[in-house]
C-alpha cells in the first residue's frame, strides 16, 4: 500500500521522526503559543489576539485553520445566550501541556530570558504548573485565586499537585488581582523581596500571609552557562 503525504502547513521534513512531525503540526510561527493559550479551556477568536497581541488576525486564522485540520482543535459553538463560536483543544490537543511545561522550564534557563516582558494569564497560570516544587508544598492544602480583569483562575494546591481551573475562586485563601507580569515579577523575585514586592504590585483579598507561602513554593530554575570563549 502506498502512503499518502498529507501537508499539514505546507512544510514537510520527509522525517519518520516523531519530532519532525510534531514540528510540522506545531513549529509554524505563533502555533504552539496559540495552544498554549487555549491550554486552560476554550477561547473566542477576539481572546486569542487579545492574549497575542504580536499576531495579525489573518495569521492567526491561518493558524486556527491548519491546527484544526491536523487534529489538535475544533471550532464550536456555545449554547444561547452566549451564541458565539469559540476555539478548543482536542483530547489529543491537551497531551501538547507537557511538551509546553517541559520547554518552558528549560527555556528559562537560558540566559537570554527576560522574565520581564509581557505575559498572558493563561501563560503566568502555566508558568505556576511548570514551576511547581511538591516538595516545598510538603503536605500543604490551599487554594489561590487569580484575577484579570473578567478572566478568573482557581489554583488548587493538594498532596502535592497543582491544578489549575477557569472558575471563580470560591473558598481561596487568597484572591490576588494584577496584570500577569506584575504577578511574575513577586513570585519569581528573590525570597527576600517577595513581601515588599506583594504590597507594592498587588492587590490581595484574603490573607496575604497565605499567598506569601504559596508563592514560596515557586522557583525558576538556575541559568545554563554560556561557553567561554576562546
């Protein structure tokens, strides 16, 4: 029998490699990105760009398109009153959130990233997935919630894991309300800094002390060293 070539983005690598083909589906420009932020649930096409602000609106649908004829999402549209069509990951969409978690960790170590550039919520709720340390959590069982804007996380904290859920963040400890780079900025700074920094770019509903341990359980990961030069 003779296999068929589909193009998937209109590059192929003619590699067996699972890699390949995963660069083929995702390594389009702005492609892994756009399912990073549909990662925590579905999204309108406005949302998107929204979260992307980079990205025109006819790559974005050129994006949209070739992800959805490879699988990874569907458009659907949402009951009345809301009526309105928005984007989701398949089943096999989701299994992308490890390959996005696992990059993310180990681009942080480069020397080059700036953690001060700008970042979308669902980006920041990813990053607390991706830099979750169990061990410092121990036995802890918490909830935090996160505001921005209309946009609201729960993020959920027991035996040792970390979920995080598109809901309002009823029963939290804490609810925090900031842009995403300011919430960065406090729990990725140095130790020392984290209640100063809390009090001056936050604002907290609930009890600080709680969101100060939370944040405590969070950590980049050490820098690669460049080669020395010769």
């Amino acid at each position: 029998m003779k296999l068929e070539k589909v193009t998937i983005h209109g590059r192929r690598y003619d590699d067996a490699c699972g890699t390949a083909l995963g660069l083929e589906i995702l390594g389009e420009r702005w492609a892994l990105l756009v399912v990073r932020e549909l990662m925590l649930g579905a999204r309108r096409f406005g949302e998107l760009r929204a979260s992307l602000p980079g990205l025109s609106a006819n790559v974005l649908t050129q994006r949209l398109e070739g992800l959805e004829a490879a699988g990874v999402l569907v458009r659907r549209k949402l009951p009345p009153p809301a009526s309105v069509q928005v984007y989701e990951l398949t089943p096999w969409g989701y299994e992308a959130e490890p390959v996005i978690l696992s990059l993310g960790r180990w681009a942080a170590r480069s020397p080059d990233h700036d953690p001060t550039l700008p970042l979308s919520p669902v980006s920041m709720m990813l990053s607390l997935r991706a830099m979750f340390d169990p061990a410092r959590a121990g036995d802890a069982l918490m909830a935090v919630g996160f505001r921005f804007g209309e946009t609201v996380f729960r993020v959920c904290v027991a035996d040792r894991v970390l979920t995080v859920e598109r809901m309002a963040p009823e029963g939290a400890s804490a609810v925090v309300e900031a842009p995403a780079e300011a919430i960065a900025a406090v729990i990725y700074c140095d130790p020392s800094e984290t209640a100063a920094l809390a009090r001056e770019l936050l604002r907290i509903e609930g009890d600080p002390a709680a969101f100060l341990r939370f944040a405590s359980w969070f950590e980049l990961p050490p820098k690669a060293q460049r080669p020395s030069q010769t």
